[in-house]
C-alpha cells in the first residue's frame, strides 16, 4: 500500500472509529506534491568550504567504492557548483566484469539561484517523476527506460543517486537509504 494510500486509510478508518466523537473530515484526499517543486522549495544552505565525505565502507553486499572525484564545475549559464562523484560497483563472478553500477552526485551550491538554475538544467531531461518516502526521509524518485533515480536535499546538499535499471533498481534503493540515513557532511 503507498504511503499516501495509507495515510488516507488511516484517516478514514481513524475518523470511522471516532464518529461519535465528531470526527468528520471535509476532505480526505492528499494534494498531489510535485516532485521538482518540492524540491526547489526545500531550504537552501550555501555550499562549505570543505568537500563533504563520502561514504566507502559498510556498503550493500557486494559493492566497492571508486576513489571519489571532487572538482569545481560550472553549470550551463555560467553558475559555479562543488561537485563530488562516487561510482559504486558489484563485480560479477569469476571474471571480474561489472555486474552493476551506482553512481552518487553530490552538489553544492554558492548560491539558491545557482541550484535552482541546477535543478532547471536536470528537470530539461523530461524524465517521469514521482515522490518516494524511506524510513529516515523523503525523496524525488526520476526515472526513465533504463535509468532509475533518486533526488532530495540534505543540509547544503543536492544529491543525486542513480543506476542503470528497467524498473525499480533494489541498489539504488539501498544506496539511498544508507545516505539518508548518513547524509554528507563537510569534510577536512
């Protein structure tokens, strides 16, 4: 059951049991909430001097982390942002080849008009977009034919996580929780 499908449930069911109490609500449906507006609403924090850590131990069964690459980048418009990258891979048997790849984007920004500018730039993909809700928080769920992703806001943070997938991609599901539940912090 979605979350929202429960949280209306519970309502209504709630409500049902307290009827006599005067529980009636006007309105039980949940007002649909856009994935990119949500996310440009999120409050902004500048981007530190430092580069955040990045998570490299203690990964899902399988996974070994890339070096991370932190640069200074420019977005298309001319903006500056802190971008660090970790590659995350899962070997396949015997041979060695790559049997999966999760890539983490982590941006931070000088500036909200600098992010938001970001987020126009990323949104211009046309992907399909939804909301996701995790145990230690709420996420911009993108996708499209063979790429599954996840986005949201953590402190001064845009982070990005996606794979390769038909579908829902269980990696990316795990990556994600493990940040949320971590999220970046600025390094030394």
């Amino acid at each position: 059951m979605s979350m929202r499908k429960l949280l209306r449930w519970s309502l209504v069911t709630t409500c049902a049991g307290l009827a006599l109490a005067g529980c009636q609500p006007s309105d039980t449906s949940t007002p649909a909430l856009d994935p990119v507006e949500w996310l440009r609403a999120l409050p902004f924090e500048p981007a530190p001097s430092e580069w955040p850590d990045v998570i490299t131990t203690d990964l899902p069964e399988g996974f070994e982390a890339e070096n991370p690459d932190s640069v200074m980048a420019e977005l298309p418009g001319g903006g500056q942002v802190q971008a660090t990258r970790v590659v995350y891979k899962r070997r396949a048997g015997g041979d060695g080849s790559i049997q999966e790849h999760i890539e983490v984007n982590i941006w931070a920004h000088p500036s909200l008009a600098d992010r938001s500018a970001h987020l126009d730039y990323f949104v211009a993909d046309e992907y399909q977009w939804s909301m996701e809700q995790y145990a230690d928080g709420q996420v911009a769920r993108y996708q499209e034919d063979d790429l599954d992703g996840r986005v949201w806001v953590a402190g001064p943070y845009l982070i990005v996580i996606f794979g390769r997938a038909e579908g829902r991609s269980a990696s990316v599901d795990a990556f994600t929780e493990m940040y949320l539940a971590h999220p970046p912090s600025p390094g030394t």
